[in-house]
C-alpha cells in the first residue's frame, strides 16, 4: 500500500511538472521539464530525508551514551527495527520526527526542547511514536510529500509572479498560470492531507504498546500541544514540513479553515484515544 500511495505521489509530480512546462514554452517546455520532473522524483526518493533534516541543521548523535540514544536503542528491540541514526536540532521548541525511506535508512530527530523539557518516560514515548512511523513505513511517504510540497509551493509562487507581470511567451496563457496560482497550493495542502490524520493514531498506538505506558505519551502530547499553544514555533519549519512532526508546529497559529487542512488529528483526540488503550494494555 506505501509503494503504491509512493508511486502515485511521484507521478502525480510528474504529471504536474509536465503540464507546467507545456503552458510555458509547448511542446519543448514540456520535455524539458518531464526531464527536470525525473530528476526531482529521483532526488525526492533517495535525498529526501537528508534534504530535512539540513533543513532543521540536525547534528548526528555519535555517543551511545547519550540517553536519547540509550533510550531508542532499548526501545528497537521491542520493536524489531535497526538501530536508525539518531539526531538532535539545536532548538528550543519541543518537537520530534522520523525521516528515511526504509527500515534501514531511517532517522529519528529530536529538538533540544524535547529533550530539556520531558521526562525520561515522555521522552520515551515520543521516540516510541516516531519509531512506530518507521516500523509502518510511514516516513518514506511522509518525506516526499514534504519535498512535492514544496516543489509546489515553489511553483505556485513563480506561475503567481509571471500572471501578474504577463507573459509574452506564444503558448504561455496567463489566466491558466494564474488559476494554477490558486490551485496549486491547495493541491498541496490536499498532499499533506492525504498523509493520512490515521497514521497518528496508529503511531500513538504502536507507542503505547511499545512502552506498556498510554499515560507517558498522553501527558507528552499534552506539554508540546501547550508549548505550541502559547506560540513557540520551530525554527526553519514551514507548512510543507508540520505533518512531518508529532505535533504540527503551528498548533498555535489561528486558521480560518479550522480544521479543513489539519496535517494532524486534535490532541484532545489522540488524549482521548490513548485514554481508551489503557483497559488494553
């Protein structure tokens, strides 16, 4: 099911980058940019992960005493994984993901917030949270959608920017760029979207079961919802990147499409759920 939604996303980009060529420059823009559409698709699936986590400027932690790293060494064995790599972003706001795009070429990512402000129990649910991402390959599809939605928003911007000062290109028709202006950032929204709100349920799960501690990661999730609340925001994180994390980082930052485009189901919601796991566990 993962190659396929994999598969899909990049031909989807594909498909998208040849259309935009066309209205640019025709038949020519069009080759030239399924050879570009190529190049990205080949980089999305192999760079991607790396290309985040310089995004966010994460150090390599090396020292196998460091307790984040003790702590996911102890829980991969309960989960059947490799040891993934391990690092910290130098950071403030309590924050965590997992990048890669297999078992063996995952990593997990925590700020130095997290680590400052949760304990040793809560810090073990979030690692927990994010190595059941990785066990159900979750990161491969959630990585590439954060470069497509960039490379989206990228393009959205320049259609944006050449209907408002015109085109003088013979197959170029700026009411298409323009409307593609609009449309485009939805598309990508819609991307993020379809990184599905279910896959946090299932990671809160595998979490909790991998812990035997529901209560861990409730109190976790409820310390980085307030963080996020009060407004702290990541440094460097961007609206391609918040489904990524294990909370959105801009919890605190009012919508008017409420909750149309959450990359994330309610905390409230994911409390509640794990509320449930504890007459299972």
């Amino acid at each position: 099911m993962e190659q396929t939604k994999t598969i899909f996303f990049l031909t989807l980009l594909t498909v998208l980058f040849v259309f935009i060529g066309f209205s640019f420059a025709g038949t020519n823009g069009m080759l030239i940019a399924f050879v570009i559409a190529l190049g990205i698709n080949f980089y999305a699936y192999y760079f991607s992960d790396k290309h985040v986590l310089k995004r966010f400027n994460a150090t390599l932690i090396e020292d196998s005493r460091h307790p984040v790293y003790k702590i996911t060494q102890k829980l991969i064995q309960k989960a059947n994984l490799p040891m993934p790599k391990i690092y910290i972003i130098a950071d403030h706001t309590p924050n965590a993901f997992a990048t890669g795009r297999d078992h063996e070429n995952a990593a997990v990512a925590v700020t130095m917030g997290l680590y400052e402000m949760l304990n040793e129990e809560e810090l073990e649910a979030v690692i927990a949270h994010e190595l059941s991402h990785i066990k159900h390959y979750d990161i491969l599809i959630g990585t590439i959608a954060a470069v497509f939605s960039g490379a989206i928003a990228m393009i959205a911007n320049m259609l944006q920017f050449s209907g408002m000062v015109g085109n003088n290109r013979q197959n170029s028709n700026p009411i298409v760029m323009i409307a593609m202006s609009i449309i485009l950032p939805l598309a990508a929204s819609i991307i993020q979207m379809s990184v599905s709100r279910s896959r946090e349920y299932m990671a809160d799960e595998g979490a909790a079961r991998m812990t035997k501690n529901p209560a861990a990661l409730q109190s976790a999730l409820s310390k980085l919802e307030n963080y996020a609340l009060r407004g702290g925001v990541l440094k460097n994180a961007s609206e391609q990147t918040a489904h990524m994390f294990i909370i959105n980082p801009f919890s605190g930052i009012k919508s008017n499409l409420g909750n149309l485009f959450r990359t994330h189901p309610t905390t409230a919601d994911r409390i509640t759920r794990l509320e449930e796991l504890k007459f299972e566990i």
